[in-house]
C-alpha cells in the first residue's frame, strides 16, 4: 500500500497527497471528496478501500487518520450542481476543492481512478488506487465516513426515506420508497431511478 508514496518520494515528490470521492453512484445526497497528506512514515495496518471495511473499522481509521495525517481537505459538491453538470465532472470538482482545502500543498497527487483535476500540481491518476495506495485508502475513507454522516442528518430531516440505511445508493428499499412518496428535495433528478418519478 505504500509502493506508489515511496516511489513518490525517491523522486524527490516530499508532500505526496492521496485524493478520492465517495457518493458517484447514489440516487440521493452529495458527491464528497477527500485529500489526505500522510506523514511519510505513517503506516495503518489493515486501510483499505474504504468499500472493503465494515462501518466500525472505517470509523475507527478516520479518527486515526484526522489526528495523524499531516493535512486532510474536504470537498463537497451538492445536488443541484451534480444534476446541471453531471456526475462525473462534480466529482472532479469535489476532489478540486479537497485538494484545495490542504493546509500544506502537496507536490503530488495520487488521484483514484483515470481522470485529473484541474490543478497546477502535478498528479498521478491510479486505476483501484484505493486498494493500491495507502494514501488513496485514506482519503477513500475520509470522503466515506464524512458522506455517511451528511446522509444521517439528512436522514432526520427527510426520515420517510430511510437514508441512514442506503446512505442514497439505489438499494430495493430506496427505490421502493421513491416510487412511494416520490424524489424529495435532495435527489438527484437527472438519475434514472428518479427521473421517472418527477
């Protein structure tokens, strides 16, 4: 999990940042993304992907990660802004604006999946990257946990649609439940799924 940091490092990249999102997939909620700069020698025994982790052991990485990483942003992007742009480039713009809430720039990025953000750093895209860098896992599970908690709330808020179970994915429940009461204010209306139910 630390092949492509150390590697990194070799090559004189000091500050190297991992960067994923959560939430691409869901009917419902935000996109959220994370950055996370580990201390170099830092090593957590047992992160990974944060979709391979029970809830309990993504919640215990992410107080450990919160104290320990050197600099940890966050990037939020809303409904609204998901259904007039789409999902994929609010996913890039999520992961932007984590990149930019580091408190300490990083002179690389390690990004999950094919695609780069706009930024002036230079960057390393990472197919699975979540499973191969320890970096990346973490910022997998930063942008998880803090996706589940913005879905809880939302669940008080909205409590006809169960949103603390599905956190928004398409699950049988969820869909069910849209056909039922219809999209609340938070789904996304350009998804089919709930496209059909406006």
């Amino acid at each position: 999990m630390l092949e492509y940091e150390t590697a990194a490092r070799a090559k004189g990249y000091q500050y190297v940042a991992g960067v994923d999102e959560a939430g691409r997939g869901p009917l419902a909620g935000p996109v959220v993304a994370a950055a996370v700069l580990l201390v170099s020698e830092s090593y957590f025994n047992g992160i990974n992907d944060s979709k391979k982790l029970s809830s309990q052991a993504r919640e215990k990485f992410f107080l450990i990660i919160k104290k320990q990483a050197l600099s940890y942003g966050i990037g939020i992007v809303d409904v609204e802004k998901i259904d007039k742009i789409n999902i994929l480039q609010a996913s890039l713009l999520a992961m932007k604006h984590a990149v930019e809430g580091l408190s300490r720039k990083p002179n690389l990025l390690l990004i999950d999946g094919n695609q780069k953000i706009e930024t002036a750093i230079k960057q390393l895209t990472i197919i699975k990257g979540d499973s191969l860098s320890q970096s990346i896992a973490a910022a997998s599970i930063m942008a998880k946990v803090t996706r589940d908690k913005i879905m809880e709330r939302y669940h008080e808020k909205f409590p006809r649609y169960a949103f603390n179970k599905h956190k928004g994915y398409g699950t049988r429940l969820h869909r069910d439940l849209i056909r039922k009461y219809g999209p609340c204010p938070i789904h996304r209306r350009t998804f089919k799924g709930v496209s059909e139910f406006i």
